[in-house]
C-alpha cells in the first residue's frame, strides 16, 4: 500500500509535502496522557508525553525527542523566515519545527503537527 492510500489528505500534505496543519485543529493538541508519539508513515519512537508541553503555539510541543537520532534536522528558509526543520530519519516525512524558545531542561520547543503522528497510549 502506498502512503498516499494508507495516509489522509492532511497527513499526507504534511509529511510529503512539507505541509503545516491549521492551529488549534490537530488531534493531539491537547492530548493529555502518557504515551509515545510515533512516526505516522513508518511508526518510529519520537516524542514522549512527558516532554509534552502547552506552548500556546497551537500545535502539539516538547521539550525533547526521545532519541536524538531518531530526528533529521535541517535548515528550512520557506515562507520569508530562517527555521530549524525536523523530520523522521527514518522515512523523511516532515514533522514540523524547532525553535529555542522551549522550557528547561533543553530549551527547545518540538513544534510538531499532529497530522505526523501517531499517539500510543501507555
């Protein structure tokens, strides 16, 4: 099965195509319980709910990704602005962005579509 048939317009616009979903509309923004955020194209570990945080932002944010290498970074100058784009090193898929602006312990902000993942409760 190709991703286009196994994934959703919305997932397959952010992850293929770089695409971002709307603020405030993804399934996870206001997830709140324990679990592990996977890879919606190949189902790689990525983010942990204890590194979720509020960031007001409109998108699901963390602090960390559970593996470092588990995470591709590159520069990404779209839309008039300098950003830090992450995406799966597994599969490539976009997920969305970093920034310094997170809270301690690593100051960074995972700002990170949810139409990218999926949430495996605990």
């Amino acid at each position: 099965m190709s991703l286009k048939e196994k994934l959703s317009k919305m997932e397959f616009h952010v992850t293929q195509e770089a695409g971002t979903e709307p603020p405030f509309s993804g399934k996870y923004h206001d997830e709140k319980s324990e679990g592990i955020y996977q890879c919606v194209c190949c189902d790689d570990d990525l983010f942990s709910s204890n590194s979720k945080f509020d960031s007001g932002s409109g998108w699901p944010s963390f602090y960390d990704c559970i593996k470092k290498e588990n995470i591709e970074y590159k520069e990404d100058s779209s839309h008039m602005m300098l950003r830090i784009e992450v995406s799966c090193k597994s599969c490539g898929s976009h997920l969305g962005h970093v920034f310094n602006d997170g809270p301690e312990p690593t100051g960074l902000r995972y700002c990170i579509n949810s139409a990218s993942l999926i949430f495996k409760k605990s």
